[in-house]
C-alpha cells in the first residue's frame, strides 16, 4: 500500500511538473500550424504536407503536443466553416392523408403531424397542382396565419424540386409538379416566423 502511494505520488509529481515546466522553443510555431491545419481541411493531408513539408515531418515524428493543438484547431476551424444553423430553418414533414382522384379532379391532402388544425390541400388542374392551406375551425386556436407557410418539394432522393411560400389566401402554385407527383415527393413545411411560441 505504502509502495503504491509512493508510486501514485511520482506520478502526479511528473504530471505537475510537466504542466508547470517553461515550455521548450518548439520546431513549430502555433500560427504556422493553424496555416497547416487550414490547408489540410481545406486540400487535404497531401496538399498541406506539400505546402508545409517541416511540420508534416514534425508531425510524423510523433510530437504530442502539435498534434493535440492539431486536433484542436481542426475542431475549431471545421465548425468555422460549418454553416451557421437558421433558427428558422425548422423544416416538418407532411403526411398524405387522403386519396387523389377525388370528384373528377385530382385532390391530395396532407397534414402536418405538429400543426393538427392545419389543412394542406392539393389540387391538379393542367398539370400543375394548386396548395391550399387552410385552417379547421374545430378548435379554438385561431392564431395560426395561412400565409408565410414556406413549402419545399423534393425528391424522394432529397433533390429539391419546388420551394415557395403561401400567398395571403394559403395559397401556393406548384409550376409542373402533378397530384401523384406530390404524393411520392416529400413535402415538407415551414412555418411563417412568429408562429411558434407566441
Ligand atoms: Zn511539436
């Protein structure tokens, strides 16, 4: 027990003494290391290690601390670049609800799982489809507006189609984009701002 303690103690003693420690003049300045790290996020390993042959070298040689510096500017240089979310961008997904092929006219509608009192309606004619977004009248939420929604159109694999946003009627024309076309796109929905939480 005495003996392990013992060992504990020069252990932490080597751990503070390499926090405390002056730091030794090192090969590689910080700033040209965020340089590298640019390039290498940027070009990639080979393009930086061309531009910067002595720190990759350094780097190669295994030295701890440029690499955790590394990782760490990496880290912060990848989340630089990252688009910044919108806090708008909240984007829901519509459900079919009903069948098309309705009183001779090619109708759709579909709900929207987190706004139950909103109606989404399509409606082909010419090979367009009409949206129509309305309001159920069942309950006694009556805040929600039916302009502003903003309405994306993609493909199955994700390729955007159509993106646009409901006139002051709720409505929305969807330019060669067919009832069944609708129906096997993902349809997806976002509200005007100053929907939410009011
Ligand atoms: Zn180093």
């Amino acid at each position: 027990m005495n003996h392990r303690s013992g060992e504990q103690q020069l252990r932490a003693w080597a751990r503070l003494w390499k926090e405390v420690r002056p730091a030794p003049p090192h090969a590689v300045e910080a700033t040209a290391l965020g340089e590298y790290a640019a390039v290498r996020i940027l070009e990639g390993p080979t393009a930086a290690a061309r531009r910067f042959p002595e720190i990759a070298r350094h780097l190669d040689e295994g030295c701890e601390r440029c690499e955790a510096d590394l990782k760490e500017l990496v880290v912060f240089l990848d989340g630089e670049r990252q688009p910044q979310p919108d806090p708008h961008e909240r984007w829901l997904p519509t459900v079919l609800a009903l069948a098309w092929h309705y009183g001779g006219v090619n109708t759709a509608a579909f709900r929207i799982a987190e706004y139950p009192e909103l109606v989404l309606q399509g409606v082909e004619s010419g090979g367009d489809t009409q949206l129509n977004l309305g309001i159920r009248l069942r309950t006694d939420e009556v805040r929600l507006r039916v302009d502003g929604w903003e309405l994306r159109v993609a493909d199955a694999d994700g390729q955007e189609r159509f993106r646009g946003v409901t006139d002051a009627h709720g409505a929305l024309r969807l330019p060669g984009i067919s009832v069944p076309d609708l129906i096997h796109a993902r349809l997806e929905v976002k509200p005007p701002v100053g929907t939410e939480g009011d």
